[in-house]
C-alpha cells in the first residue's frame, strides 16, 4: 500500500533528526502525529508543535489533512481555526490547487508524485522559519503576519510566550 511505503519512507528520512517525530496517531500509519521542536535560533526554541496528519482513502491522489494541535504564534499556521479546516497555508495540502501551480510563486499544489515526506519537510521547515514555508507576506494569520513584517522584534516576543505557555512540558 503506498500509504505503508510513505510512512516507512518519512520514518527513515527523519530517523537521524531529533527535531522531528513521526508515529502513528492510534493503530495505522494512515493517521500521524508528528511533532517537530523548534530550533534554538528561532522564538519556538524548546517547543514541541504538535501535528495530525491523516491520509485520505484515495490517497495519493488526494492530498493529507493536516492540523496543527499546538497553539502558537505564527503567520502561515492559525490556531483559531476549529479541527476539521485548515489551519496551516501551505499549496501542498490544499484540495483547491491539486495539481496546480501559483504563477506567481511558483507553488505546487498537491500530485500523486508527492509524498509524506514532502509534507512533513514543508511543515518542519514552517517551525523553523525557512522560507519559503516561513512566508508572512502570504499569511494565514494575518495579524501574525503583519508584525513579522513590521515588527520582528514584537512578532518574535509573542511567539517566544506562546511558545512557552503552550509548547513547553
């Protein structure tokens, strides 16, 4: 099943990373929870984001859900937003752009040659603030957005609280 060669092949590509966890959320690796700490050169320093990742039953052909549980402070990842919706902007699991590309960016939506692992590297890469998944000019959480562009130092302040009030054990 190409949903048990996807989980093994993303359990293996971060098997030496200690910033990312992959495993199941319950019985089948058709549901993942994956957490990724944040790195010390970040305001998510020694937070652990926690993600729900389920795959669809025509999996590859439809794109993963995926769900940020954590609540944090972020431009591209709205905590707001209920469980069951995106809470996260990112082309590559919107079920609107499925084989479409953004002209203007270049972004890919979601296609049956994308994996697990494409997933888990776009959003590790939100966490740890690596453009172009870290992209305030395109926000999800708008206000976010707007003070990591005007105000860094604010912006980075407010993620460091929410980081340490929600990330942190």
């Amino acid at each position: 099943m190409r949903e048990e060669t996807d989980y093994q092949e993303s359990v293996e590509a971060f098997n030496s990373n200690k910033e990312v966890l992959i495993e199941p959320w319950g019985m089948s690796v058709d549901h993942i929870r994956l957490t990724i700490k944040g790195l010390p050169n970040t305001p998510y320093k020694g937070g652990k984001f926690i993600f729900e990742i389920k795959l669809p039953e025509n999996y590859p052909f439809s794109p993963p859900y995926a769900y940020c549980h954590t609540l944090l402070w972020h431009p591209n990842i709205d905590p707001s937003i209920p469980p069951g919706k995106l809470n996260i902007c990112l082309d590559l699991i919107n079920p609107d752009l499925v084989g479409k590309v953004d002209q203007t960016t270049g972004a890919s939506g979601w296609t049956p040659a994308k994996t697990l692992t494409n997933i888990i590297e776009a959003l590790r890469a939100m966490i740890h603030m690596e453009p172009p998944f870290y992209n305030p000019g395109d926000p999800l959480n708008h206000e976010a957005g707007e003070q990591a562009l005007r105000s860094p130092e604010r912006f980075n302040k407010q993620a460091r609280d929410y980081t340490k009030k929600y990330a942190m054990d």
